[in-house]
C-alpha cells in the first residue's frame, strides 16, 4: 500500500506520540507537514523532515498531503474538520470527536458527504484483548451483555501549568471524561448500543483542577443493561474493563499506560468453567488504529468505527457533561 501523504496539527504530547509511530512507515502514513503554534515545536517537526506552519490554512493548501491528523484541543475540532472537508482532505480526529450531538452529526455528515474518511482516535478498540471481547460480543460468545464496570484514571495531569488547555473546564468538562471516560463510553455504546440516560457525580477531592478530578456516571441504554464509568484524575494510573454477560465475563486491566503499553492481563469464566487469568504481550494500539485509517483512505477496507458510534458517544458525552453540573439524572437525546 502507498503510504498515505499526512499533516499532523498539534506537537503536545500525544500529537509527538503519533509522529514517533508514524515515522518507520507502517503505520501506512507518511508525515510531510506539520502544524502548530509554538514556533519552539519547528524543531522538532525538522527532527522528522516535516515541512512546518504555525497555521493549518498552510497544510491544507499543499496538494500533496491528502489526510490531516487532528490532534489540537477538543474546542477546536469543529471548524478544523469542515476547515480539512472543505479542502478535499481526509481526516483522523483525536478525541472526543466534538463536544455536542449536534457537532458530532455535523463533522459527520461533512465527511460522508464529501466521500472522505473520518477516523477517531479511540485505540482502545485495536488493543488485543479488547478486540477478542467485541469479537465475543459479536459472536454471542459472552450471551447476553447485562452490565459493564470500567475505569480508566490517572494522575499525569497534576504537574500541568495551569494554563493548560486540559485543565480549562470549558475545554475538557467534567473530570476525567474526555481524557479517558471518553474511550470507555465509547466501547460501552459499541457493545450496548445507544445510551437512555446517565446520571454523574463529579468532584474536586484532592486538586485545584477546575473541572473537577473525580467522576463517575451510571449509564442505561435503550436496549437494556447498564454502564459503571470512573475517570479520575488525581490517582496513579489505572485502567480497567469489564464486561458481563449471560454466557461469562471477561476482565481487561493494562499493565502501564497506552503511551508506552507493556500488556494486558485478562481474567475471565464461562458458564461452567474455572475462572483463569493469562497475560497479553504488549501490542501498539495507537498504531494500528492509524493503520486502519490509511488502509479506509486507500479503499482496502472500511474504517472500523461507524459515523453512527461516534455521534451516540458524543450523544452521551453531553449529556454526561450536563450530568456532572448538578448530579441529576439526563437523558441522552
């Protein structure tokens, strides 16, 4: 497969991420630009041979890239998708894909349209384990699914400066949640379906984080079944998924966090067997959720998240972020 001619927007810390596993090609990407606003991130671009700009308008007007790389603040996803759509250009958004429905329905619809890919950045979803538990789930191996606990936390963003876009309630609401919650919801309504309605409790217990650093929802869904989600952002990493069903559970914890995985241990049962526990090896999900997108934009095969998904994750993102306001149930329009 040709690699796929890509600018990146962003060089913080996941936006760096991404140009190191990007930049052995076979990720099916080749980084020829990059965008960002600090002029100190120009050296770092020149470290991979990436033409830089301090503004996408640049990016977007160089006929050689055909996809952009999202990885800016939430706020800003919007305009940057219809800015890329309107440019002919592909586009990989880190999440949350926007901060409303509506927001969500519009980036979608732009992109299909156009007859482009949209790719997320949940790359929970390519994490072995996780992938053997939708594989179950949709083989019926688990019967029918009841209940999901999940939690997902940690404390990296303790040592930020203040003015940091991740610690301005405005741009990341309601705790953890678009940090991390946003991966586990996302898992939660492609193996439950739509959700109904979440009630949230979101507190400031051990920081002077704005948007607070300890939150969890319940969430219910039109079809039945319920969710347990927890992102805190005050506790040393955690991330934990549990999925049970008629048939057995399945139990997913990460050894150390997705910047650097090292693995997975798994335990689990079956209706009348034993409950085992076994390791997985480390694998690289950002990487291969990036591969998936180079091979949808060379037409081999379909982006394995659906516009559908990413819009009722962001269905229940709002009403999660209205939720933590007050502690009230909401229902998920």
């Amino acid at each position: 497969m040709e690699p796929v001619k890509t600018a990146i927007v962003g060089l913080g810390w996941w936006g760096r991420k991404m140009t190191h596993l990007m930049s052995g090609g076979d990720a099916g990407l080749e980084l020829v630009r990059a965008v960002d606003p600090a002029p100190e991130a120009a050296e770092f671009a020149a470290q991979y041979g990436m033409a830089f700009s301090a503004d996408l308008e640049t990016a977007l007007d160089d006929p050689a890239v055909e996809a952009v790389i999202l990885a800016t603040p939430h706020a800003l996803h919007e305009a940057q998708i219809e800015a890329c759509v309107a440019a002919g250009k592909h586009v990989f958004c880190e999440k949350p894909l926007a901060l409303t429905k509506s927001g969500a329905e519009k980036a979608v619809r732009l992109c299909h349209d156009a007859g482009l890919v949209l790719g997320m950045g949940h790359e929970r979803r390519f994490e072995p384990p996780i992938v053997e538990i939708l594989d179950l789930a949709r083989e019926d191996g688990l019967g029918r699914i009841l209940q999901i606990e999940a939690n997902f936390s940690h404390d990296k963003f303790l040592s930020l400066p203040a003015e940091n876009w991740r610690l301005k309630a405005d741009q990341a609401p309601a705790g953890g949640m678009t940090a991390t919650g946003i991966h586990l919801t996302d898992l939660a309504v492609k193996l439950m379906g739509p959700a109904s309605d979440v009630r949230v409790s979101c507190e400031n217990l051990a920081s002077s984080i704005p948007q607070g650093d300890t939150m969890s929802a319940h969430v219910r869904f039109q079809g039945g079944g319920s969710a347990y989600v927890s992102a805190t952002l005050a506790t040393p990493f955690v991330s934990r998924f549990a999925v049970f069903g008629t048939k057995g559970w399945i139990e997913v914890r990460d050894k150390t966090h997705v910047e650097a995985p090292s693995g997975w241990i798994v335990t689990r049962a079956s209706t009348g067997t034993p409950i085992t526990v076994a390791e997985v090896g480390a694998a690289e999900p950002v990487r291969d959720n990036l591969r998936a997108f180079a091979r949808a934009v060379r037409g081999e095969a379909p982006y394995p998240i659906t516009g559908e998904e990413m819009i009722a994750n962001i269905a229940l993102l709002e009403a999660i972020v209205r939720s933590a306001e007050h502690g009230a149930v909401e229902a998920v329009h």
